[in-house]
C-alpha cells in the first residue's frame, strides 16, 4: 500500500514549515503494532517526515523516516498501514485522545 498518497503529499508542508506554529496539523496516520506516526512535515525528497510518535514507551515529536518504516514488520509480519480514515486535525486533539 501506498503509505502517502500524491493528493495528500501536496497538503503536507514541507520540513520546517510550521516550526512556528502554536498546534500545526497532523495529516496522516500510519501504525504498526503499538506504534502510530502523525505526520505534519514532509521533506522535498518525501522521506523525512516530523510529527508526532507514539509508542508503547511513550509518545514524543520527532523526524523519521518513511522508507526505514515502510521496511519494518511487525508480529504477524505485517508491515506499517496508513489509517484511511483519518481526517487531517490539529496536534492537540490528538494529545488529548492519547
């Protein structure tokens, strides 16, 4: 599956963009066993995002990158989804639902 599609990727500002920002907008939605990224940056080349991870130990703002989840497995071998139901919304209604 296509972890962001090109309609969404043009929504998505580029790295840096909303470092000013008070509650910039998460995206996407990508999981895998316990793990859930929100995406709000993206880089020119399309694989360093900035967002907001949560884990099992915890949830943070941070970078990652795309291809190295794209590449993980988790219990059943299954590989990271995108929630394709997720609306775009600020980081703090997500904070709050955590």
């Amino acid at each position: 599956m296509e972890l962001i599609s090109k309609e969404i990727e043009d929504k998505i500002p580029l790295l840096y963009a909303t470092k000013e920002q008070q509650d910039p907008i998460a995206y996407v939605k990508l999981f895998l066993d316990g793990w859930t990224w929100y995406i709000t940056e993206l880089s020119i080349d399309k694989d360093i995002c900035f967002g907001y991870v949560v884990s099992p130990f915890g949830s943070e703002l941070g970078y990652f990158s795309l291809s190295e989840i794209q590449e993980a497995k988790g219990s059943l071998g299954l590989g990271v989804e995108r929630d394709l139901g997720f609306k775009p919304q600020p980081l703090s209604q997500l904070k709050k639902e955590q």
